[in-house]
C-alpha cells in the first residue's frame, strides 16, 4: 500500500470512528422499574412481556427523560418490541410536574454480551401511543431479554428522540417485585403449554 492509499485509510477509519461517537451517547446508570405484562383471549394466554421504565440514578433538577419501553412474545412466534420517551418536568415555582411524550427516531434493547435488538426486516411502524415506535424482532432476542429480567441480569435501552444528535443510553437491572416475576414466570409456563398444545394438534390434524 502506497502513502497516499494509507492516507486515505486511516482518514476512513478516523471518519468512522468520529460517526460512531457521533451517534452514541454516555451510558447512564438508571433504575428501571419492570412490569408484567400478559394477553389472553378466550380465557387461553395468547403472550407474555414485560414493560420496562427507565429512569437515571442521578437525576436532574428541572427535568428527566423515562425510557419506557416493552417486550412481549406471542404464541404465533411473534416477537413485538415497543419503545417510547416521557419528559418529566418540574413547573416552574410549583411541585407539579408536567408528563409530555417525546418523538423518537429509533430505540433498542440489550442483554449483556449479546447484541442490540434490530428490527426484523428492518421494518419499524409508529406505535398506538403518540411518538413511540414499535418493531418485531427475532424470538430468541426476545427471549434473552426475559431472562435477563427475571434473573437481574443487566440490560441496556438506548434510544434517538428527534432533534438530539446522540442516543440516550440507560442501563441497569430490572426491579421486579416477587409477586409480579411469578406472574411473568407463569404466564411464560402457561404460553409455552399452549404453544405446544397448538403443535400436538396441527400433527393430529391430517393433511389435505
């Protein structure tokens, strides 16, 4: 490789690596609070999940940003992830706080050395809440992230609101209460039943 082709390498490389920290914001130590969450239908569990709001550790004296975000797996296989921002601001003069959704450009999960979430065929469609997005993503991604929660393992959320340069990026793990990792722990008992109880019929169920 010739001077001027190393040149331009490492410019590159350099170019690269200034995007990526571009892109990427500080990691903050947050606690995140987790919730069940379960889908039934006709009295059968047809998904479980678990709904995740993140909030930093030390937070700011004006305002703060909540990651909230969920995870649900499906008895279809589907896998569903959801995300969103909420501003929580202090009013000026007063101890009321104002709650105010804020637009994102893209979100992701993850579990401690395994990649980031990424949506299944790169298709990502806004959610029924205002500003928040929402992509299916692959069983074994999702699956990674409940037992991440259910055995405090630590889990990254990162997300683009519109309009910032980087993503905020919180991590911690998930604060589950015990009655509330029981039910998630059940409902995923009472899906994988059902899952294998549509299997067993479907092989029953000659075929035409």
């Amino acid at each position: 490789m010739n001077r001027l082709s190393a040149a331009q390498s490492a410019i590159g490389l350099l170019l690269s690596l200034s995007a990526s920290a571009v892109n990427s914001g500080t990691v903050e130590q947050a606690t995140i609070v987790a919730d069940p969450q379960m889908q039934m239908k006709a009295g059968k569990v047809e998904g479980c999940g678990a709904r995740l709001r993140s909030v930093p550790k030390e937070l700011g004296p004006k305002s703060n940003m909540v990651l909230d975000s969920s995870f649900n797996v499906y008895a279809s296989g589907l896998a569903l992830l959801k995300g969103g921002a909420v501003e929580l601001a202090a009013k000026k003069g007063s101890q009321e706080v104002t709650v105010r959704n804020k637009p994102i450009q893209s979100f992701w999960l993850k579990v401690q050395s395994e990649q980031a979430t990424v949506p299944s065929g790169d298709k990502v469609i806004p959610a029924e809440t205002k500003g928040y997005l929402l992509y299916g993503t692959s069983l074994d991604a999702a699956l990674k992230l409940f037992d991440a929660v259910l055995t405090d393992a630590p889990i990254t959320i990162g997300m683009r609101l519109h309009g910032e340069p980087v993503e905020r990026i919180y991590t911690g793990t998930a604060e589950f209460s015990k009655p509330d990792a029981a039910e998630l722990t059940r409902c995923m008992g009472e899906l994988a039943a059902q899952i294998r109880n549509d299997i067993s019929k479907d092989e029953a169920t000659p075929s035409k």
